[in-house]
C-alpha cells in the first residue's frame, strides 16, 4: 500500500533484505526533535542519538532540536557530525514547539519525530514552520503500556496516545515503529490504509571486542538496565522475586540484582520497596541511577554475569542489544519487539533466550527463577553461547542499514535535497 510518499512501505519487510531504492538519493538535511540528547530518560533518547549518529555518517546534513544541552553534550554530537540545536526558552521554560531562528536557517528537508516524546513538536516544525519538509513520525511504545503504568487513568490515557498517533500518521509522510511487533500493532491503530515502515535498531561490537567469548565474572551479578520508575511495565519485581529464590551451592556466593536506570531522587526508595517485596537482603539489591557515561555503562554490562529485561510490556528493549554487543549474556520477554526480532534472525537458536511472561507473578517468578538459575549453574556455556549470538547478528542489525533503510522510504524532490 503506498504511503502519502508514493514509496510502498511494510511492517514485514526486515533488515535481511537491503533497502529499496528510494526517488532522493542525494543527502538531505534531516531535523530531529528530541526532548534531550544524552539519554539520562530511556531509550527514545538513545534510539535519537544513535539515528542521528549514523545519519550523520551517511553524509546527511544532520541537526536534533534538544530542550537544552551542556558543552559536553554538544561536543559529543559534534563528534558524531551532529548539530545540537537548543529550544526557543519562553518565561516558562524550554518548549520545542516555539519558533527558533537557528532551526530555519538550516531549511530541513526531513523532519524526525519520536511517539508522543516529541511527535506533536516535530508535526509544528513540518506542517507549520517548515511546510516543504517531509515529516517522519517513529513509534517506540504500546499503547497497551498504559495499564502497567498506573491503576488510574489508564484507558483516558491510552484514548490520548492512540488519537494523537492516528493525528501525526495523518499527516506524516512516513510512519515508522520500532521492531515487528510495533510495527504491526501501529499499522492496526492508524489504519487508514497507512502503511508502516519497521526499523530495527543496530548493534555496536567494540572494536576491542574479539571474536570469543568474555571470561565469566566471579561474583554471579543480575543486571536490569531500566527505568526505574516503571516497575510493572518493567518487570523490576519479577526479578527481585526471581533473584531472591535462586538457588546457590554451599560456599559460593550470594547473587545480587543491579538495577541501572532509576531517577536519582527514587533509588533508595526503589532499593527498599524491592527489598520489602522480595526479602531479598539489603547488600543484594543495589538500584544506581542513569548515566550516559559509556563507560559506566560498559562496566555495569562487563561485570554481570546476565542482563536481564523481565518486561510486562515492552516496545522494543535496546539495552538487551547493547548487552549483546558486548557478549554479556542476556533473558528477554517474549513480550518485546526485540524477541521476535531475535526468533526471525535467528530461529531456534533464539530460544534459550527468550522467556515467557503472563502477567501472573507466581507463574513469571517460575520461569525467570529457572532461566537465570540455567546461567549461573553454566556461565561456561552461557558465555559461548552470548559470543555465538553476536557474531550472528553483528552484520545484521546495524545502524547504518536502518539510517539508509529510512531514507530510502522517502521520496523527496531532487531541489530539497542538501548538495
């Protein structure tokens, strides 16, 4: 079905095949609208920085519109060949939605924007700032998410999401979602004949990072990379509940749950909520805060010896991505985009890690129980295995391809496009 660009687009299409030849292939001027840059909030922020990233690399003029950035924050996408730009900031405060001078004078042609984060600022920007660019509209989230978010309000808030997505596609030239499941499930909620264009995030390997497996740590630590204040929709108390009943030899140690992504203010209370709810000891939970420092990051990832993504409901899980790249094994939910992109890739040879969650918490305890007890009894095998996975991938989810695979589905006159 032809989209509002001309370009046929599928949410069955895949990174397997390359991407269709699309009407501009000369580099265009790409705008995209983020409500920050680091991603101190999640994995929309990542998601923006590493799209801008391998646009950039594409040879695409390339600028992300942030609410605010510090100097380091502006150097890193000047590294990356980004042009931070920073909000028009009214008396109340920074708002993407106002007029900004610098933004014009960069004449985009490709306007991006990100589910309900900045989908409406970037709709500004297209239909009544910029009224010859193209507009892309990125769907990251379910809306089913609702429910697991909060007891009230939740089918009001779900009404909202689902309205003002069907607005944007209205009006986009491309609409896109994250990995398959999203994909089709937002092919379902617009409707309308809109077709949806799925984009599967890439994996960074290291250069450092050789072809075999990563030495086990020795202290057995379980690491959730989460935001910490979605407990339901993320699955935090499966894990402590599933941590809490493992089951360790006589003389080894005691295993630890690390969980990396909870605001600042809400770490210590997250950490005696868990603790309360698992009966896990204190000394085994340790809940940090978010950090954009790669290396952190990296530490946090070389030192477990399994990440692991419990979700109730998730769009697409990034971070279980980033601990592939770098060979840490990982259990993700069968109710994420990345499980089913996993099983396409892969297969058979994807079910060891994807486990089952159905929202019943003895049940999800079970089988969590079972599936990191499987690792920490084998970190041999499970080690092999995360290094197999990886070497099967690394040529097969990258950023560049989704970037070109982007491009290709717009359909831009050969006058907008930057020379």
């Amino acid at each position: 079905m032809p989209s509002r660009s001309g370009q046929t687009m599928s949410g069955e299409t895949s990174l397997r095949q390359p991407p269709e030849p699309g009407v501009a292939q000369r580099p265009l001027t790409y705008l995209l609208v983020c409500d920050e840059w680091s991603p101190t909030k999640g994995g929309i922020s990542q998601f923006n920085r590493r799209l801008a990233t391998a646009l950039a690399a594409a040879g695409h003029r390339t600028c992300c519109l942030v609410e605010s950035a510090t100097d380091r924050e502006r150097l890193d996408a000047q590294e990356r060949g980004v042009k931070l730009i920073t909000a028009a900031h009214p008396p109340s405060g920074p708002n993407l939605f106002v007029f900004a001078r610098e933004v014009a004078a960069e004449d985009p042609s490709v306007v991006v924007g990100h589910d309900i984060i900045s989908g409406s600022a970037a709709w500004t920007w297209a239909r009544q700032y910029l009224p010859n660019a193209s507009l892309v509209h990125i769907v990251h989230t379910p809306s089913r998410i609702e429910p697991y978010k909060r007891d009230d309000d939740a089918t009001r808030r779900t009404e909202e999401r689902e309205r003002v997505t069907r607005r944007i596609a209205s009006d986009a030239d491309v609409v896109a979602a994250v990995g398959p499941s999203l994909a089709r499930s937002t092919a379902a909620m617009v409707g309308g004949g809109i077709s949806v264009l799925q984009l599967d995030p890439g994996m960074d390997v290291p250069e450092q990072i050789g072809d075999g497996p990563r030495d086990a740590p020795a202290n057995p630590t379980v690491l959730v990379f989460s935001r910490g204040a979605h407990i339901q929709p993320k699955g935090l108390d499966i894990a402590a509940h599933a941590v809490a009943g493992l089951v360790v030899p006589y003389g080894k140690p005691q295993p630890d749950l690390l969980i990396r992504g909870a605001p600042v203010e809400r770490c210590d209370w997250l950490r005696r909520y868990l603790v309360d709810e698992s009966r896990l000891s204190r000394g085994q939970i340790d809940v940090r805060p978010y950090t954009d420092d790669p290396d952190q990051l990296d530490r946090d990832l070389t030192r477990s010896m399994l990440c692991v993504m419990p979700s109730r409901a998730e769009g697409f899980g990034l971070a279980a991505v980033e601990a592939i790249a770098l060979g840490t094994p990982v259990r993700v939910s069968d109710k994420s985009g990345l499980a089913e992109t996993l099983r396409y890739h892969l297969g058979w040879l994807a079910e060891p890690m994807i486990v089952e969650v159905v929202d019943n918490l003895e049940q999800d305890v079970a089988r969590w129980r079972a599936a990191i007890q499987q690792v920490l009894d084998d970190p041999i095998g499970a080690f092999k295995y995360a290094a197999d996975i990886r070497s099967k991938l690394k040529d097969v989810l990258r950023w560049d391809t989704m970037a070109a695979r982007l491009t290709a589905a717009l359909a831009i006159p050969a006058q907008r496009c930057h020379r």
